[in-house]
C-alpha cells in the first residue's frame, strides 16, 4: 500500500519518509499521549486513554505548549526517556 504524506513545512520538493515500526503487540509497553494543544485533542486523548488504560497499557500524558511550534526539546526528551511508544494527538 502507498501513501503520500505531506509536509506542511513549505518542502518544495516532497521529503520521502519511513514509517517507523509498529511494536507487536502493547503489552509491558509505556505510552505517551501527547496533545498538541489544539482545541478538543484532550477529548480524543481522554477516550483513548480509557480504552488503553482497559487493556492494562501504562499511560502517560503529555502536552505542548503550543500546536504553533515543535515539542521544546526536553519535552521530547522526557517522552523518550519514559515511553515506548507515542501516540500524537490532534483536533479541532
């Protein structure tokens, strides 16, 4: 399956990307639900972390102070060193 992916950075040229491996299976894997701080990504987090929480999976929030600009660099820093996997949230 193909998919094209588009970067909203102002590319030129379109960036070709790898999609980064999917674990098998979330157990004994820490997740980090990230909201980008657009309006209503808190809601689909919230379900989301429910649903996780269901399964048994170990959550972690974490937030950005603006969907204007990347994660601060601690902020990614603090994620990696916590979690497996991050799951990235956005809405409006």
């Amino acid at each position: 399956m193909s998919r094209t992916v588009l970067d909203p950075t102002s590319e030129r040229q379109p960036t070709t990307r790898e999609r980064a491996p999917r674990p098998p299976a979330m157990d004994g894997r820490r997740v980090a639900l990230l909201d980008i701080s657009k309006p209503r990504g808190n809601v689909y987090l919230d379900r989301l972390e429910e649903l996780l929480r269901g399964r048994g999976v170990d959550v972690q929030r974490f937030a950005k102070p603006t969907f204007t600009k990347p994660a601060p660099a601690d902020l990614r820093h603090e994620i990696t060193t916590k979690c497996d996997v991050v799951i990235e949230a956005l809405a409006d």
